[in-house]
C-alpha cells in the first residue's frame, strides 16, 4: 500500500482511463434516464393521445403588400379545423383556440394579458380548474356572450383583494364580464414548432366566437411609428386521437390534409407528444452509443495502464519480493499482495470516476450548449429534439455507482492477477539477487 | 540423533543450456542443534548455494536436506515458505531491509506471513519493542532504512530475523559490507544468540570473523574440502 503512496503522479495517471470509464458509466445511464423522465413529463403533461397543430408566424419578408400597409396572412384556418375535425375518423375530438396578446384594464390597474378564444373542452384539456365561477361553456360560445374568466394571475394583479366574479375587465376597448377564475397552474414546458412554455398563470379566456366578432381576425399593432397587421384565423387545434396506438398513423394523416390549404409548411407546425418519447429514446440511444464507446476505450486503455504500471512495480520490487518469500510469504500471499494494490488503485479510480460522474449536471449544461450550437442551428427536424434536449436534465441512477465500483473492482482483477502471478511465480534467490 | 539441520550427498546444478554448472557435487554436512558454524572457501565456491538451499529457499537436484526431522523434498512449497517462517531467520549481506518500511514495518513483516494469519497483537508490540532495545535501536524504531548506517541497517536485520523466534539463523557473509567495529558488535550478538541455544550457520570470508564460531566448514569447487581453520 506504502509503495502506492510514494508515486502519487504515477498512481493518478494511471487512474485516469479508470476515472473516464467510470464516470462515462454513470454518466451514460444518467442522461438515459433524464431523457426518459423528460420525455415521460412532456408527454403526461401534452397528452399521450394529444397531437397538436399550431400556427407558426412566417419570417417577415413573405409578407403580402396590401395598399400601403402590410398585412401578414398565417397560419391555422377554420377550413383546416373543419377538414381534420371531419375527415379523419380516428380524431374524437378537435379544440381550437385563438391567442392574442391585448392590454386589460380593469380601473387604475393595466396588464398586458394573453387573450385566448377557446372553447369549454380548454379547461379540461390543460389540466385547468376553477378557483370560483365557471368557465367558458358552449351556450356562451353560441350567443357570442361577452364574458371572460381569469387565469389566478390576471386575476391578482387587476383585482389585488376585490372578488372578479361579477364585476368587468376592458380588453382592448371592450367590456367583458367576468364569470370565473381558474386555480393557479404550474407553467407547461415548451414543446416543439412554435409553442414557447405557457404560464397559464397571464391568460384572460373568452369564447372563441365572441373573439371573431368583437376583435376580429385581424390583429394590427401600432408600435414603433410603422404598423404592421397580422391576419390568422386559429392559433392552435389540439386533437385527440381514440387510441395511442394510432396516434402516429394518425399524425400522419394530419400532415397530408394540411397540405390541402397550405402550399407550403412554413406556417404550421405538428407536434406529437407520442413521438417525443421515440426521440428520447433516439436521444438516449446517441448518448449511450457515445458514452458506452468511451467507457469502454477508456476502461481498456485504463485496465491496460494499470497492468503496466504493476509491471513496472513487481520489476522496480523484485527484491522486495524476494526477501519477502525468504522471511515466509507463500507465492499466494505475492499474488494477494500485489493484487490488492492493484484494487486499490483502480477502485480509487473507481470511487474518483463515480464523483465526477455524480457531476455530470454541471459538465452536461457545457456539453450541451455546445452540441446545440453546432448540431441543431435552426434545423427544424432538430427541433423537437432540440428542446427536449435541452431541458432534460441527467438523473443518475441510483444502483449505477455499485455497478461502477464493482466494475473498477473487476478492471483491477482483471488486469491485476497477471503481474501479481508475475510477482508470485519469481524464484526467491533469482529475486533476492535482483538489481 | 536428531540435528537441527543435516545435508546428505546434496548436489545443486545449474542448466545454463549450453553449459550445467554444479555448483554443489555432494555435500554432506550434520548441524546438531546448539551448533556454530562457518561455511568458508574461495567465491564460486559454493557457499551461498549451500546456505540458501539450508534455508528452503531453494531445492537439491539430487541429495536430501532433512530440517526439522522432515525431508525436504517430500514437503510443499507453501509449507516451506512456512518452515522459512518459523524455524529460520536469513541475514544479508546487504541487510535486504524494505526501503519504504520504518524499522518497526521492517522487523514486523515476517509477522504478516504466520500461520493462520493472526493480526499483530500487543505482545508482538512489546516484542517488537524488546528486539529493537536488544539490538539498540530502540529509539530509531520510526527510521526508514536510508536513514540508518550500514551496521544499524544489519541490527534491524537480525531483530527481523529473531521476531518469529526461529531455531536457525543463516547468515550469509553479515559483516561483509562493515567496518570492523561493527563487525564486532554483530559477531557479539550472534554469538549471544548462539548461546541461547540457537543454531547459527554463517558463510565468511574473514578469518577473525570464523574463529568465533564453534566450527569451520572449508568448501572448495562445490564440495567439502576441509574442516577447521584454513590453513589449518
Ligand atoms: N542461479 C544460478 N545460475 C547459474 N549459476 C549459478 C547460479 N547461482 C550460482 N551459480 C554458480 O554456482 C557457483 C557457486 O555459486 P555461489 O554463489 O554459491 O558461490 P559463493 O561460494 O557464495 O561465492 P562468493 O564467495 O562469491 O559469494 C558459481 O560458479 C556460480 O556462478
Ligand atoms: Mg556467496
């Protein structure tokens, strides 16, 4: 053990294969299982039967000049809300919504509120519930009802410690009624295409009828002298599929009947909650793949330096051994000595590798930013992926550090009971006699 | 009678493939118990052959070598390595100390390898202490062997060599690296340990040294030429 300590630089080079192994090791079923968890959340939380559709805005020079002023024409129509809600059979249910950002006013107090036309099955689909009230219902949407409910957020901060319910909030230069507000709710992680995570926390909803007449499917904002005007008709349908075995076939059914209204894709994006969790696994494959290779170079390359330092070492302490076997060692006890140290060392090597490991977060936030900037620039295949990739946070897997050590263990018999025979099969005299 | 050592028409040869070298044609030596000797002869002789065979460090080619009232070649290796443990105890020439054990890790090691493997326990302390005070370096019990000097490297050495209370010390060629006041002060203690009843079986070069032992043994070309001083 003494003789491990008097080269602590040999000892630590040598260690360093083993380390990289090790914490490739750990590293590799970490990430697997942090793309999984994510992917599993994405899913819980979007639905696994849920495909969703939303409008993307395009860049802006595609924009169609209409006398003077620009109009932007995007996005979701009703035509496709009517075409995916009729003709495809194993859709039950279709919701759309239209979004819009809007200053509410409700006496001193002003906030820029997301506005969302939406229908009665909104509340259920996001998880939502009522903290008093009601939400939006159909006979609301059908007599074009000028009310509105409140995400607890809105609500705190246009009516501080006033009850809503019953009183009224200007949206734009319009009244509405309130009628309920909703529990608070934890912000949704963001998904792919355009949908950027929801606080559901800043919304004001109102049905989806009484948007289209009152404010209309055009937006136009006055903001820095020039005005631009938005024309787009939904924000988002959210389908749901009657079986999650037949929600791929499904999406790609939707992909076809889109194309019907949309000469190009660039205004719509579709994302399946279902196939992130393929891609995790797709993810977690990439990971495994690279992270197994180079625990396994590097457990070799370690296992190899390893033997060959105690090669050095039963050469530099032939002597040693010598004298040893003359006061009474058995070539067994050669063989336990020398392999014990080599254990030492590789499961120090080991115990160092499960640490650095165990800190994969930190080394995993620089990979990342690296790997996003040069693999996933702006592709757009990539970017479910992408945001997936980038929220997932490795999970170390709790009977992965036994494994590792174990694995540490085993690298030091393997490659140690070579030069320990080596030391216990030397004739005592010859090694006496050594140097 | 039963001897503490006794070699019968031994020969040891060495297959160097081209060549055999007999570095021993048949010795027959009997060590009684008690007994002091002095191996003597000219190098090549085949002094040390014959001391390391005595210690069971090594096998004869042809020959017996009975210790402890068993034939060598009827016993194992392992239980050699055990007779070497506890019936003999080696000195160097070259003290043959491990350089990264203090004195106490040294005279401790023949410890590690007894039967059974028990741990050290407080009365192997207290001899390990006694040892140190018997061969004055009672206070350099934490000294590594570099910072010693030859004849305290050589106490350090018989100290190690006593811890397992053997019957037969081998001592080949002790004083051969020492001035000749320390050369005295280790031939006084080996002769103490002699009178203790200790068999001692030691290879030399030095006449002065020789004569302290009970016998001399003359070797010459691997057998036994003569006895007694040479010339004499
Ligand atoms: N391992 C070996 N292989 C080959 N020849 C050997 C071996 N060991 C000893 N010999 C030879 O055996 C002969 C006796 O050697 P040994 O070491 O016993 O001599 P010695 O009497 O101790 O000499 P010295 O006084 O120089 O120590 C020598 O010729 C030596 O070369
Ligand atoms: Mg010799």
């Amino acid at each position: 053990m003494k003789s491990l300590m008097l080269h602590k630089l040999r000892a630590g080079l040598t260690m360093l294969g083993m380390v990289l192994g090790v914490s490739s090791v750990i590293a590799m079923l970490a990430i697997g299982r942090g793309a999984k968890e994510q992917a599993q959340k994405q899913v819980l939380k979007l639905g696994a039967t849920n495909i969703i559709v939303r409008s993307v805005k395009p860049p802006p020079e595609s924009a169609v000049n209409s006398g003077g002023a620009s109009v932007l024409r995007y996005g979701l129509l009703r035509k496709d809300f009517d075409l995916l809600n009729k003709t495809i059979p194993t859709i039950t249910q279709a919701i759309p919504i239209r979004e819009l950002t809007k200053a509410a006013r409700h006496r001193q107090h002003d906030i820029t509120a997301r506005i969302v036309g939406c229908t009665a099955d909104y509340l259920d689909i996001n998880h939502l519930n009522m903290a008093q009230g009601r939400f939006i219902t159909d006979d609301d949407r059908q007599q074009k009802k000028n009310v509105a409910v409140l995400a607890s957020g809105t609500a705190d901060e246009l009516f501080q410690y006033e009850n809503p319910v019953g009183q009224s909030v200007r949206i734009g230069d319009k009244f509405y009624s309130i009628v309920g507000v909703t529990i608070p709710r934890q912000a949704s992680a963001a998904i792919g295409g355009s949908m950027s995570g929801q606080d559901y926390n800043q919304d004001i909803y109102v049905p989806l009828e009484t948007m289209r007449v009152r404010m209309g499917d055009l937006n136009i904002d006055r903001t820095a002298g020039s005005f631009s005007s938005e024309y787009w008709e939904l924000s988002q349908i959210t389908l749901r599929v009657d079986a999650q075995d037949r929600v791929v076939e499904t999406a790609n059914v939707i992909r076809e009947s889109m194309k019907r209204n949309h000469k190009d894709d660039g205004d719509y994006a579709i994302t399946v909650p279902l196939e992130l969790l393929k891609q995790a696994e797709q993810m977690g494959i990439i990971f495994n793949v690279v992270l197994g290779s180079i625990a396994a170079i590097s457990l070799l390359v370690g296992g190899i330096g390893i033997m060959n330092i105690m090669l050095a070492t039963v050469t530099e302490r032939t002597r040693e051994i010598g004298i040893r076997r003359a006061l009474g060692a058995k070539r067994r006890d050669i063989t336990v000595q020398f392999l014990t140290e080599t254990i030492v060392l590789s499961g120090t090597g080991g115990i160092i590798g499960i640490l650095l490991g165990l800190s994969t977060g930190i080394a995993f936030a620089g990979i990342r930013s690296l790997v996003e900037s040069f693999i996933f620039e702006g592709g757009k295949a990539g970017s479910d992926f992408a945001q997936m990739f980038s929220e997932m946070r490795p999970e170390p897997v709790p009977w992965s550090l036994p494994l590792a050590f174990f694995i540490s263990v085993g690298i030091g018999i393997i490659f140690g009971i070579y030069p320990a025979q080596a030391a216990a099969k030397l004739d005592p005299i010859e090694a006496l006699r050594h140097e | 009678m039963e001897f503490a050592a006794q070699v019968i028409d031994i020969q040891k040869h060495y297959d160097l493939g081209s060549v055999v070298v007999k570095a021993l044609r048949g010795v027959s030596v009997d060590f009684p118990h008690g007994d002091f000797v002095a191996i003597m002869g000219s190098s090549g002789s085949g002094k040390s052959t014959l001391l390391n065979l005595l210690g069971a460090l090594d096998r004869p080619t042809h020959g017996e070598y009975i210790i402890g009232g068993r034939p060598v070649s009827s016993i194992s290796d392992d239980d050699l390595s055990a007779i070497r443990n506890e019936m003999i105890g080696f000195i160097f020439q070259s003290y043959n100390l491990i350089p990264q054990y203090t004195v106490v890790e040294n005279i401790e090691v023949p410890l590690h390898y007894r039967k059974g493997y028990p741990t050290i326990s407080a009365k192997d302390r207290k001899r390990i202490e006694e040892l140190g005070d018997m061969v004055g370096l009672g206070d350099r019990l934490d000294h590594r062997p570099f910072q010693l000097s030859g004849g305290q490297q050589q106490r350090v050495a018989i100290a190690r060599a006593l811890v397992n209370d053997p019957q037969i010390i081998l001592a080949d060629e002790p004083t051969g690296n020492l001035d000749s006041a320390t050369e005295a002060e280790i031939m006084d203690m080996l002769c103490k340990l002699n009178a203790e009843g200790r068999t001692i079986i030691m290879v030399t070069h030095e006449n002065s040294v020789a004569k302290l032992a009970k016998r001399q043994i003359f070797m010459k070309d691997g057998v036994v030429a003569g006895e007694g001083l040479f010339p004499g």
